[in-house]
C-alpha cells in the first residue's frame, strides 16, 4: 500500500470543508504537517484551480470530498470511494486509487446539476452504485496530467429530485463529524508520517 507524506485535500463546495478553517477559492491552505486545504469550486473553473495548485505545491495525492447524487443502488448519506469516473456520456473514464475501508462506487460528471429524469443510464452499466458529481472526472483528468494520484470520497446528498439544494446543505451538515472521522482514519492506513 502506498503511503503519502504530503496531501491535498480538495472541496469543490467551501461548505464541504468539514475543517474550521477558512478557505479562499484556489489558494491552499497549510491544515497540519501533512494536509493542505483546498476550495477548489465546482466543475471546469475547480478543475482549474486544482490545476494551478498542483504546478505551484509538490503533493503527494490529491484527496477530494464533495457531495454527490445517487443515481442508481445509493442512497442519501452513503459515503464512498470512487472507483472509476466517467464523462458525462460514458465515453471517456479514470480508474482512481480507492480508500479501502470505503464502499466503491462509480461516478459521472457533468456541468450541471443532476435531476433524476435527466438520466438515461444502462441498467446493465455496472453491479457499483452509480452517482453523480460536477468535479470527478474533471479533477481526475488534471491529477493524471500532473501524475498525482487522486482518490474521490463521495457523500450523497441527494437523488436528484425535490429541493436537492436543501437536500445538500442538510446531508454535508448531517455527516460532517463522519466525514472528519473517515479523514482521520484516511491519514492512519496512507500517511507515512
């Protein structure tokens, strides 16, 4: 197993950071000897940022945490690793290291918020759990060009129906303490220091 001295955490969502600590959009932030803190944003302009940072600091891995819609065998409230990230219309895909204590899922990205009947996804596509997210694929892309290694933790918020905001801002709220625990644990099995 790998082991990290130097890592960066990634929140497409300031509201995502379940640290005290206040992040400015694309500059990093020192948390602790081994963790820096990064508001990344969502979709392109967050991928942008993370790419900036990445030329400009010489981490390790890139973690990323961020809310997510499930869209077919997840629930509100599961959280997992993402195992591949694919483009919005499947034609293109990462394999990403995976947390090992972590349920896998697969995810898809897109540039727009996710609602349910916007969805036209294979029943047969995969036995994962299949969600949604702006930034996965994305964020995967520019660790691969920067050759990072990149894990995805994902927390659904939603099903992509109702007041999926609402759903959202109560979800990472409601797990944030478990979020902050998977952190910790995250740093036990991968740190070096």
């Amino acid at each position: 197993m790998e082991k990290y001295s130097k890592l960066l955490f990634v929140f497409p969502v300031k509201i995502e950071n379940p640290y005290p600590v206040k992040l400015k959009s694309g500059e990093a932030v020192k948390f602790d000897k081994l963790r820096y803190l990064l508001f990344a944003g969502n979709g392109e302009f967050g991928a942008q940022n993370l790419e900036t940072v990445l030329k400009l600091g010489n981490f390790d891995a890139v973690i990323e945490f961020g809310g997510a819609a499930a869209v077919k065998n997840a629930a509100t409230g599961d959280i997992f690793s993402v195992e591949t990230a694919f483009n919005t219309d499947f034609t293109e895909s990462f394999k990403l290291k995976t947390v090992d204590f972590l349920p896998l899922a697969n995810s898809f990205s897109g540039n727009f918020i996710f609602e349910k009947d916007e969805a036209v996804i294979s029943e047969n596509f995969s036995d994962l759990p299949l969600i949604f997210d702006m930034e996965t694929f994305l964020f995967a892309d520019v660790c691969r060009k920067q050759n990072k290694d990149f894990f995805s933790i994902r927390l659904v918020t939603d099903d992509g129906t109702g007041n999926i905001k609402e759903s959202y801002i109560k979800t990472i709220e409601k797990y944030r303490s478990d979020v902050k625990k998977i952190f910790e644990k995250f740093l036990d099995v991968y740190s070096s220091v």
